[in-house]
C-alpha cells in the first residue's frame, strides 16, 4: 500500500481536520515512510516467536492478609466535612 492509494484530504475530512496543502504533502510523505517500516517490519519472520499479551512479565504480588488495629471512628469523623450518625454525609449524586 502506497500512500497514493490513501487519500489523506479524504481522511482529515472525515476526522474534521482542516489540512492546508503544505500538511497534506508532509503527511503524505510521513505516511509513505511509516507504511515503508511496516512493509520491513511483515518481512520479518516471526513464526518462532510467541503470542504475548504484554512485554513484562504480570504477576501478582500478594501479601499476608493481617488484622491490624485501625483508626477510631471519632477520630475519622471528625475529618469530615459532614457527618450523619456515625457515618460519613456526601452530596447525592442520584436523583431521586
């Protein structure tokens, strides 16, 4: 694919991007470029070469689940902007 087959003004009108002539031509010759590193890129055998999903490596970190003595609810409570009871009062955010 060259990027004669592209057209770039027809793009930039359907993405509602006004592009003067000077852009189309400096586009038209980034897209020529790209497509030549993707052109390199699909001759590159790559049958050996494992699926992954990502680069690194995931794995979870996991940590001793251990009960340790938390803040008083006093203490919490009287930090907030509003309070109900023993509970925290927050503006409603569904209409009823």
């Amino acid at each position: 694919m060259t990027p004669d087959t592209i057209d770039i003004r027809y793009v930039a009108t359907l993405a509602r991007i006004a592009l003067s002539d000077d852009e189309i031509e400096r586009f038209s010759k980034e897209l020529g470029e790209l497509l030549g590193h993707v052109r390199a890129l699909q001759e590159l055998d790559t049958a050996s070469v494992p699926a992954t999903a990502q680069v690194v490596e995931s794995r979870n970190v996991l940590r001793e689940d251990v009960e340790r003595p938390c803040l008083d609810r006093e203490v919490v409570l009287d930090g907030a902007p509003q309070r109900q009871g023993g509970f925290f009062r927050v503006p409603r955010i569904i209409a009823e």
